[in-house]
C-alpha cells in the first residue's frame, strides 16, 4: 500500500517524476510541481497517449492551436499522442 502523497517537499526548484505503475502498454506517472512551467518557446510533443488528472492547487495547459486551459482540482483531459503541449 502506498499513498499519493507520500514524500512530496511543499516546495522544490525541480518537478518531481515517480512511476506508480509501469506494465506493458500502461505507465500512471505521478508528477509534482510547485510552480514549473515548459520553457517559453518549448513544446511538448510525445509519442503516446497522456492523460492528466490535476489532484492538487491549479495549472495552466496549452495545446497548440488552442486557448490555454486553467486546471483546477479533479479536472482531467487528454492528450493524444504527437500533440504539442505546454505547461504554463
């Protein structure tokens, strides 16, 4: 047994990525940040699927060609694969 929040700093310089489950065709990745964003002009653009659940505190996402979206606790959204996106 484990609990999601388990041994997060309240406030780091860095993101922080665990692996929470890793099986074939599957990967639910905790990621933690206190206030990071994509460096201005920088695009994330993945090979695989990614859906994102915001648990705790707000952030903002931009898909490219969209308005940015502002998530709040328990929104999700995904992101299909070779979609270009941004934390901001």
């Amino acid at each position: 047994m484990a609990n999601l929040f388990d041994g997060i700093a309240a406030t780091s310089d860095i993101e922080r990525f665990d692996d929470l489950l890793a099986r074939p065709g599957v990967r639910i990745e905790r990621i933690v940040s206190t206030g990071q964003a994509t460096p201005a002009g920088t695009w994330l653009d993945q090979a695989w699927d990614e859906w994102v659940l915001l648990v705790e505190g707000a952030a903002g996402l931009e898909i490219a060609g969209a308005a940015e979206c502002r998530l709040a606790p328990g929104d999700h959204l995904l992101i299909p694969a070779g979609t270009r996106h941004r934390v901001t």
